[in-house]
C-alpha cells in the first residue's frame, strides 16, 4: 500500500476516519519523538 500516491495521485477522495487516525497518531508520535520529548528519564545535569 503506498497511501501517498493515492491521495497525491487523487486515486482515493476521502481516507477512512481509521487511516487518518492512525496516520496523525503516527505523525505526532515522529514529530514528539524528532523534538526529543520521549526520553525515558529527564537529561542528567
């Protein structure tokens, strides 16, 4: 499944609510973890 170039490409109109869902779950869970907010234990001084 190459989602991008179905909607890029206007193949698919409209996503299901599960697959925008999961692909903003999954774009903040990047961006959290690029900016470094997911560090198990706060940064040792």
């Amino acid at each position: 499944m190459n989602l991008r170039n179905d909607v890029c490409h206007g193949l698919v109109d409209t996503l299901p609510k599960h697959r925008v869902a999961l692909i903003l779950q999954a774009s903040l869970y990047l961006l959290n973890h690029a900016h470094g907010h997911l560090s198990p234990a706060p940064p040792t001084p």
